[in-house]
C-alpha cells in the first residue's frame, strides 16, 4: 500500500543552524501539508502546498521556513535558523485531490534543537 | 477559527468498549476524523464521517456525530491491548479555503489486561 515516507527520522541539530526535513508524498497526490506537534501539545498546521506554491499557512510558519517540491517526489521543509522552540516532531502529510477525504501522514521526524 | 478539544485520559479493561469523547467549535466542518497515534509512530487514519451523517460503523469501530451539540465520539467495542494509543480527533473546515486539518490534544487510551 502506498505510505508517505519521511526522512530522517529524528535531527538533532544546534540552535542557529538550518536544517531541512524531507518528505515523500504518495505518488498521485497533489496536495501537501506540513504540521508538527510539540511534545505533550496538539499537532499543529503548518502549511498547505499545491500546484508549486503555497495555499495556505499559519501563523507559526513564519519567514524562517519555506518549503520546496524541488522535483517530482519530494516535499522539503527547512527552517532557516533553528530555534529551541523548535523543537518537535514534523509531520507531512498528502491528499489525492482537494475534495478527498483522507489525508496520509508520514511517520514523522523529531527535530531536537540543542 | 476553530478549536477541538478531548478528553486526556481513558483507561479501560480488555474486552470492554471505549469512548472517546471530542468537541469542536466550528460549525462549517465538513469531515470530522479519528487518527490513532501509538508510541513512535505518525497518525494513522482510522475512520472519518462527512457531517451530514450522524452515525459510522466500521468494523469495531462507531462514531457519532451530534451536529447541533458539535459532539463527535468514538467508540471502540471489545478493546484490546492493541488499541492502547493516543487517539486524535480532527476537523476540517470546508468554505474557508482552509483544508488544513486541526487536531485536537489527543486521548490517551489505556487498556488494562
């Protein structure tokens, strides 16, 4: 069965630093999230991704991420200079079409900000 | 915008059935969701019910829906071991633009041997 893959799945990283999360949407999809969850907190979205720009985001994305489709396959989220809050886990997620019902999350990948 | 909130905890014995309990605020939600978190792992779909319904079965799983109290619950009858899990409740708006998912804290179930 088709599954959205994420890579790594944990990053440690120093504060001040950039790193970039990686994700593999399902092939057929068309539209992407981003959403992460702080430890013991609600998953949170990010932002939505569709047709090589951004539908919508929240106020947590702010101009320290962006995200990219560089190619066919993958959907890149990368935080331009980490800080401690930070520190979560990132999950991706996509959707066939706008109507569909289900979105498919990725596995995840914690990002730990040292 | 909206907001969903749950319940923490539940803890249950084996063989007896679970309800979760879940309360959003927006009433334009169009589908209404379970996701089940177990330790490590990302959020599984396991059900999702359109708001023009009130009730979805699916296999050991019932959600209602109370559209007018804006009351989702889950309920999972002869539960198992295996279904200790964080379970998430989500709604997602339809005329805003917005398909953005949100999630509620999550329930904590427990389910005693």
């Amino acid at each position: 069965e088709p599954e959205v893959t994420q890579t790594p799945s944990h990053q440690v990283t120093q504060m001040g630093q950039e790193v970039i999360l990686r994700c593999v949407p399902i092939s057929n999809h068309l539209y992407f999230y981003w959403y992460r969850q702080i430890l013991g907190q609600k998953v949170e979205f990010l932002v939505s991704f569709y047709n090589n720009e951004i539908s919508e985001k929240s106020e947590i994305f702010d101009d320290q991420f962006s995200v990219e489709r560089p190619d066919g396959s993958n959907f890149t989220l990368k935080i331009r200079s980490t800080k401690l809050e930070d520190s979560a886990m990132y999950f991706c997620a996509s959707k066939k079409e706008l109507e569909g019902n289900e979105q498919f999350f990725g596995p995840g990948t914690r990002l730990t900000v040292l | 915008g909206e907001d969903v909130e749950q319940s923490l905890f539940l803890s249950v014995r084996e063989g007896d059935s679970s309800v979760i309990n879940c309360t959003y605020t927006d009433s334009s939600s169009t589908y209404l969701y379970w996701y089940k978190q177990e330790p490590g792992a990302g959020l599984q779909l396991l059900t999702y019910i359109f708001s023009n319904m009130d009730m979805k079965q699916d296999q050991r799983l019932t959600v209602l829906l109370n559209k007018k109290d804006k009351h989702l619950s889950l309920r999972i009858a002869d539960t198992q071991t295996g279904d200790s899990a964080i379970y998430f409740c989500a709604a997602s708006p339809r005329d805003t633009g917005r398909r953005a998912l949100t999630f509620g804290s999550g329930t904590r179930l427990q389910v005693q041997p």
